[in-house]
C-alpha cells in the first residue's frame, strides 16, 4: 500500500471530498459510496465513479477534478456522457480550479440536474475532518495512522455511520461504524463498553462489537 507522502494530491483530494459529500448525505435512506464501479447501460464497459449518492430509486453521481487549470468543456462533456451511461438522475463536479466559462452554459442541457461547485485543496482538508476526538470518536483511522504534515498530508479518514442499533438478548445495544477511506478497515464504537476497536485485525472489546461489524457488513 502507498504511505500518505506517496499518495497522489488528486486521489487525497478525492478522500477530503467524500467525506465532506459523507457526512453531508448520510442517512439512514441514504448510502454514499467512494470509487464505485458499475457497467454501463449503453458502452457495456465498467465505469469508474468517484462518490455515488443513493436515496432509494435516485442517484447522485459526483466527479472530484483536482486541475491545475480550471475544467473545461471537454471534461465536462465527459461527465455528461457517464451520467447518461450510469442513468444517473443527478450530477455534481466538483472542481479545485473553477471552470471555464463555457462549461456552465454546456451543461445547460442537463436542466438544472448537473451542478458546479468550486472547493480548493487546502480549503477541502481544513473543512473535512476533525483531527482532535469529539467525546471518544475521532475521524482519524488509528489503523493506518502514520506522520503527515498538518494541512499539506491527509491521514485515513474515518466516513461513520452512527446510531446502529440492534436487539441482542433481548437488550437493545448502540454502536457506531467508521470506514477509512485509506485502508478500506473498519472501526467500531461499542456504546454499551464505551471502547473503540478495529474489527478486522484487534480482540473484539466485547461480544457485541463483531455483531454490529457483521450486520454492517450485510447491510452493504
């Protein structure tokens, strides 16, 4: 696996998004998913899309553009071509360059179903994670921690679902489950021991902690 210096500033850039599309979309209704792959309905080839944002039937693709130079029409051309491929409903690029002048005038034709929003690096890494824990959860993943340069580097951040509650013995038991963006690991938060563990690689902190691990896994 690449460490955090050797990680592309497009795909770090991708992680800051997703976890500010996350934390802004998440629902119980709603699923948001980061570097999904899904066939096309009409080039019959795997498409790779970068946040996906689904509320039932409706679906929301996003495209993160880390450019040097604003976007232009060619590349928004090609989001309108995938959007039509996937049967996307909606559409939001999200550029750290801007976007040339004719590319709102392009996506004219998409009736209000494509948006333009403008978000630069260092403004996406100040607003997408907290670095110190609120209470006992932190969206830094302790799994795949390593040194980084605070607002130049991007740790494992932690995309969390709170509030999983299922009925064990008869006792209905709270936790919550953090995916990192990085290294893929899940984190879990027992509110009935109050500890915080990896699922996949340290002792369960008590016998509930794989139970909700498990059930996340099969409500993916």
């Amino acid at each position: 696996m690449l460490s955090i210096k050797e990680t592309p500033e497009w795909r770090q850039y991708e992680w800051l998004l997703s976890k500010i599309m996350h934390d802004e979309y998440y629902s119980p209704r709603t699923k948001v998913l980061n570097d999904v792959r899904q066939i096309g309905e009409y080039s019959e080839r795997s498409r790779q899309i970068d946040i996906l944002v689904e509320t039932g039937a409706v679906r929301t693709i996003i495209e993160c553009k880390h450019y040097s130079s604003p976007v232009d029409v060619k590349a928004a051309e090609s989001f309108m071509s995938m959007m039509n491929d996937v049967q996307a409903d909606f559409g939001i690029i999200v550029s750290s360059s801007g976007f040339t002048s004719s590319v709102p005038k392009r996506v004219r034709e998409f009736e209000g179903r494509i948006s333009l929003e403008h978000l630069d690096w260092q403004h996406a890494y100040k607003t997408s994670f907290a670095e110190e824990s609120y209470g006992r959860i932190t969206d830094i993943c302790s799994n795949c921690f390593s040194h980084y340069e605070i607002g130049i580097e991007v740790p494992g951040i932690l995309c969390w679902e709170h509030g999983i509650a299922l009925s064990v013995g008869g006792k209905v038991s709270v936790a919550s489950v953090g995916k990192c963006l990085k290294c893929s690991s899940h984190t879990v938060y027992c509110d009935s021991c109050g500890c915080i563990s990896i699922a996949e690689n340290e002792e369960p902190c008590c016998n509930l902690r794989d139970v909700f691990f498990e059930f996340r896994a099969n409500e993916t």
